[in-house]
C-alpha cells in the first residue's frame, strides 16, 4: 500500500510521514524527490521541474513496485504533485501494479504556509525559501484537481501527530 502525502511546501508533509512511519508497523519513507535528483545527473538540471521528465513518473511508479515487492508493508510517499496528468500517470500506473494508493492533500491557508517557510530553519528549506514561496501560485491554481483527487487534510491548527491519526483512521489496517 502506498499513502501519498501531497500539498505544497510548508503544509506538513515530511513531519507527518515521519510520525506515520513511526506509527505504523512495516512503514517506509519513500521520497520521490530521490528518484528526480538521479535523474538531475543523467539528463541535466530540467528547465522547470524534474517531475517534467516523463522517466521520473515511470521510476517512481517502478521503484514503489519493487521496493513493496521487497519488502512489503508501507510505503509513505511525501511529494508534491501539482499536474494533475503527472498525477493521474503515477496513479494508474501504481493501479495497474496491483498497489493500493491514498492519496492525502495536506493543506493550510496561504498565510500559514507563508509563515512556515519563512521560519523553517532547516538548512535546505533556508536555502530553497525563495523557490518554495514562489510555488504557492501554482498550488492554489492546482487546488481544484487535487480536491477532486485526494482527500483534503486542513493542517492549519493540527500539529503532525493528530494529522498523522487522521491519515491512519482512513486508511486499511494490514
């Protein structure tokens, strides 16, 4: 099984699946963003994002296929997918693999997410501030399909944990 964990920058994504793998039993943290970054040193920096590469979409869905294969359980998936056809291609072809996908929408209101970049002391997000604050636009304008796709998650008031309960009580156990 595979639970998805999207939304844009600052809405709690990487906090949520660590208190979800520490949760749940056979839980692994998968980050998509690994498979772009190797994709950085063989097809060069992308112009926009390397989610723009269509063997990214492919290698996720092949990489999550053969580590369930593997290891079985859990895998939580924390990346932000804001085309809806990027999204739907990852999903049939997860589908299609015979893997179960819940897909979550953390979401927060656009000051909050503001604030919570601006005060993520995180060495990376520091440095990729800027980068993350000028993705919102695209956030907002991808929120019609997303709603549509995901279940929506409203992070604003809830710390990690409870979120992370949500998550848990929608989806199967075992």
């Amino acid at each position: 099984m595979i639970i998805w964990l999207n939304g844009t920058f600052g809405a709690g994504k990487t906090t949520t699946a660590r208190e979800l793998t520490a949760r749940l039993p056979g839980a692994r943290l998968f980050d998509a963003e690994k498979v772009g970054e190797m994709l950085w040193h063989v097809l060069g920096v992308p112009e926009r994002d390397f989610q723009d590469f269509p063997p990214w979409r492919g290698l996720v869905v092949e990489s999550a296929r053969q580590v369930l294969a593997y290891v079985g359980g859990t895998l939580v998936v924390t990346q932000t997918v804001l085309v809806e056809e990027y999204w739907r291609e990852i999903r049939t072809g997860l589908t299609a693999a015979g893997i179960p996908v819940h897909h979550f929408l953390l979401h927060t209101d656009r000051d909050t997410l503001v604030r919570r970049i601006r005060t993520d002391v995180e060495p990376a997000s520091v440095a990729a501030r800027q980068w993350r604050l000028d993705h919102l636009d695209a956030y907002e304008r991808s929120l019609p399909w997303l709603r549509r796709e995901a279940e929506v998650v409203d992070t604003t008031a809830l710390e990690p944990g409870p979120v992370a309960e949500f998550v848990l009580s929608r989806v199967p156990s075992g």
